[in-house]
C-alpha cells in the first residue's frame, strides 16, 4: 500500500488539490504575474514549459516521491501556485514540502500560512511523520524568511549542493519542523492565520 496517496486539503481560504494538466492555462498566467520564471534562485516554471513541469511532477507522483498539488486560493477562485510533499521516504516516515511557488500578487499575504499549516497538520496528524523537510537557496531570502517563519528550525547549509540552470552552483539551507515540535508550531501558526 502507498504511504502516501492523491488528496484534497482545505480551509476557509485555500484549497490544495491534485495537481493536473486541467490546470495549466491557470498556471502559465500565474507564473506570468511576476515573472517569476525570471528569479535566478528560484526554479519557477516559464509560461511555454509549464507543460512540461506538470507532467515532470506527474511522473514523480507516479515513482512514489511527490505528491504535487495546484495551490487555488478560494477568494480569487482559480489556481495561485504549486506546491509539493517531495522526496518521500516512507520507511522513515520523513518528506520534504518544496517546490512551491504562488504568483506574486498574493505573495505576503498569508496565503502561504495557510498552505503550510494544512500540509504539516496532514503530514503529522495523519500520515504520522517524524520530520517535515524545507530546502531553499541560500540567496532565497524571501523563502528563507517564510521558512522560519513557520517555526522551522535550520538543520544546516549543503554548499554546492546543486548546479543551476545558468551553471551556478546552489548552497542549499536545510530547515526541518520535528514530531514532537508541532504541538507548539501548529499554535504559533493556528495564531498566525487569525492575524
């Protein structure tokens, strides 16, 4: 049995479904809003391979280490983003969420709190994880902020960790939220989304 299989999460402001190509005109002019394709830290998907990331994504699910989701913000009734349980190890009982992008208009407006905090409640409260994963560039600072912000606590710095697009060479921070820490993270972001 797969540890982990397709599902919806929801809350009064986001839903989080399994990510399809039904999605993709949505997408692409999500990405376009931005630009965001065009941030040399981050690996957005440009509107003409969008495509190509989802079934990437697809393939991924069908191998058994993501699980990808289209992030539709309920307000604006259409998909904002993406966003991942990615490298999956089921006999530990870990994952990463990564991958994830929102289109910049609802960038810092606590959509992502909400995201986050259905991902981490499913990932602990119901598939039983002992460790929640995040990686990000270390010149991500915007991630880098969101991530701790969360209450994730930084594991360490994997230099030269990956070779970009352009050739440059990715030092990746690594943060990990730990079972027996979101009892208190989960308050802190139960608090958050009432701000």
């Amino acid at each position: 049995m797969t540890w982990i299989t397709p599902i919806t999460l929801q809350d009064d402001r986001v839903e989080l479904v399994p990510l399809s190509q039904d999605y993709h005109s949505a997408l692409v002019e999500a990405a376009e809003d931005g630009e965001l394709w065009k941030l040399w830290y981050t690996s957005v998907p440009a509107p003409d391979g969008m495509s190509a990331e989802i079934d990437r994504r697809l393939g991924l699910q069908e191998a058994g280490s993501m699980l990808p989701f289209a992030i539709i913000d309920k307000a604006l009734g259409k998909p904002v983003g993406m966003t991942t349980y990615m490298n999956i190890e089921a006999p530990a009982r870990r994952l990463e969420i990564g991958s994830t992008w929102y289109r910049k208009s609802v960038q810092r407006t606590g959509l992502n709190t909400h995201v986050k905090y259905l991902m981490l409640a499913h990932a602990f409260e119901t598939l039983g994880c002992n460790a929640v994963e995040f990686r990000t560039h270390f010149f991500n600072r915007q991630s880098r902020t969101a991530i701790e912000r969360l209450g994730a606590k930084l594991d360490g710095i994997l230099r030269s960790h990956m070779i970009m697009p352009d050739g440059s060479l990715r030092d990746t921070c690594v943060y990990s939220i730990l079972t027996h820490e979101w009892a208190a993270v989960k308050t802190h972001l139960d608090f958050m989304k009432r701000r």
